[in-house]
C-alpha cells in the first residue's frame, strides 16, 4: 500500500516539474531586452478592407519600454503611425490593435518595425489565407481552448460589449485623480474557470484518484506564484475581466484598484496563508467598473482599456491632456 501510495504522489509530483520546473528554470530578464513585433493574421470587413491584427512579445518581465512613433517605431509603406502602441506591457501580449487596408490591398506587405533596447524586429504583415483569423483562432491563441479545439459553447461566444460613460477626450492636472467609468456587457460565455478543480482533474487522468487529493488551492497558488512571475498565456482562467493600461504617453500612469488578476477566493479556508487565487474580480451587478488614474507628468495620454471574457475581448480608449 505504502508504494503505491508513493508512487501515485511521485507521478502527481513529476507531473508539476513537467508542468512548472521548465518555467522556473527558464533563463529570464527583468529588464534589457528586446521586444519582437507579431503579427497575428487579417480579418476582413463588411465594406471590403481587411484588418491586420498585431501584437507583441515584449521579452523583459518587468521593463515596460515607451518608444515613441518614429525611427524606432514604425510602419512602412505609408504611414508611419498606424495607431501602434508606444508603451509596451512586459511578456505576450497578443492582438493588441489593428490597422485597417483597403480593399485592393494584394500581395502587398505591411511591416512594423520596433527597435527596444538597441535591437531591431519586424513583423510582417500579407492577406495569405492560412493567416485568416476568426473566433475560434483567437480563442485557441488566447488559451482559452486547445489548440485546434472548439466547442458548441466556444462557437456560440460572444465577445463583451464595452462603452465609456462620458467623454473619450478628458483632462486633469498631474498628480490629481481622474475617475472614469466603463460599462461592460457580456453573454456569459465561456463559463469561468475553476483552476483548482482544472489542476484536480488533470491530475485525476495522469496520476489517478490519489494524485487529485493531492491538489488544493493552496498548492494551485503556490504554483502561481512562482518567481519570476508567469504571465499565462496557454490554459488561461476563463471569465470577464475588465482592465485599463497606458497605450500612450510620456509618463507613468497608477491605476486603483491595480489592473490585475489577483482576489479573495472563497473556497480557502479562513486560515489558508494564499487565501486568494488568479481569477478575475467579481462582476459590478450594475456591469460598471470603476478605476482611478493619477498621472505623474503632463503630456498626452492614450489609455487602452479591454475587456476579456477569456475567449474574446473588444477595446476601449480614451485620450486624456495632463497639464501641470
């Protein structure tokens, strides 16, 4: 009995390395590097044009480099500012924004170029039909399904529908608070994630019954707290979740309450040391989020708000002038 006990927990536990030990043991910066420009595939519009879709990964784990629009970050042909972000997030960021082309655009190419930290990247972006994009390719790219996967839930999702209350063009003085409200709808799907019981049931088909008891919030935690921090981008929690970010600008932005996916969940007990796991805030009943921004030096701000119910998100912005 004692051996296969042992040997249900060892396999439960080489489960973990293979799952966690490679993340932990990759070799990571926190600052220095490069941020590689990605271009995530086209979608076509009702009137003929077509949207490429970009993103990036910015490879640092901490730096969030600003590089404003011009040498060092561009589009070419044509216009150099393609509505590209100049504040880049730390890690993956996938379909950040789009760029509209028109209806005849060919076999012509679009390219982003970024240089960050002295090394340049480019992405290139074509209307070649293995990058078309749909729902399910970005549901599948997001983490919220597997690869190749789908589900009659996931094909009937709807992305959240977001709408700023109030003016899109704002101003404050540096240093003072600026509240903004944002409504937020959303059908519902996919249905949240639970990530313990996500964890209980990949253990349960890899390592039996055995291995299953051994998962419980606080070793789901433990796990996501690791150092330096995962910003998952496979297997992700399911669930609306609504945040703002600095798109644009010459200084830093504070948000309150932080923009991050960090609360109380009820299923630990009142005496557990984590008492809380990666899920996404509860949803305001009346659907609006409340958050407060305090800009540190005047300038223009461009502040990029989404919405994302796991599988699919949609965008808000506003433009605020910080004066002194």
């Amino acid at each position: 009995m004692r051996s296969f006990i042992t040997k249900a927990a060892g396999v439960f536990l080489s489960l973990c390395s293979l799952v966690f030990v490679p993340i932990s043991l990759a070799q990571t910066y926190t600052s220095g590097q490069h941020v590689e420009p990605a271009f995530e595939g086209w979608r076509p519009n009702p009137d003929g044009t077509f949207n490429f879709m970009f993103g990036y990964m910015n490879e640092n784990w901490e730096e969030a480099p600003d590089v404003p629009v011009g040498d060092n970050n561009y589009f070419s042909p044509g216009d150099a500012d393609r509505g590209q972000p100049t504040h880049f997030l730390p890690r993956r960021n996938r379909f950040t924004f789009e760029v509209t082309v028109p209806a005849d655009w060919g076999d012509r190419e679009l390219v982003w170029t970024l240089n960050v930290n002295g090394q340049e990247r480019k992405a290139y972006a074509t209307l070649r039909q293995d990058y078309l994009v749909d729902n399910m390719v970005i549901a599948s790219e997001t983490g919220s399904l597997g690869a190749g996967t789908s589900s009659p839930e996931s094909r009937a999702n709807l992305p959240p529908v977001v709408s700023v209350i109030g003016d899109e063009r704002r101003t404050v003085r540096a240093g003072r608070p600026l509240e903004v409200e944002t409504r937020v709808t959303d059908d519902g799907l996919p249905e949240p994630t639970d990530p313990v019981e996500e964890a209980r049931r990949f253990a349960e088909f890899a390592g039996g019954g055995l291995a299953a008891a051994l998962v419980t919030p606080e070793t789901v935690m433990q796990r996501r707290l690791m150092s330096p921090p995962q910003k998952v981008t496979v297997d992700k929690v399911n669930g609306l979740y609504y945040s703002w970010n600095k798109y644009r600008g010459p200084g830093n932005v504070t948000f309150d309450p932080p923009q991050v996916k960090v609360w109380e969940d009820t299923r630990t007990s009142a005496n557990s040391p984590w008492g809380a796991l990666w899920l996404p805030p509860p949803v305001p009943e009346d659907g609006v989020y409340e958050v407060t921004m305090t800009f540190d030096e005047p300038g223009e701000y461009i502040l990029w708000g989404r919405a994302d119910d796991g599988g699919l998100y949609h965008d808000a912005y506003i433009t605020v002038t910080v004066t002194e």
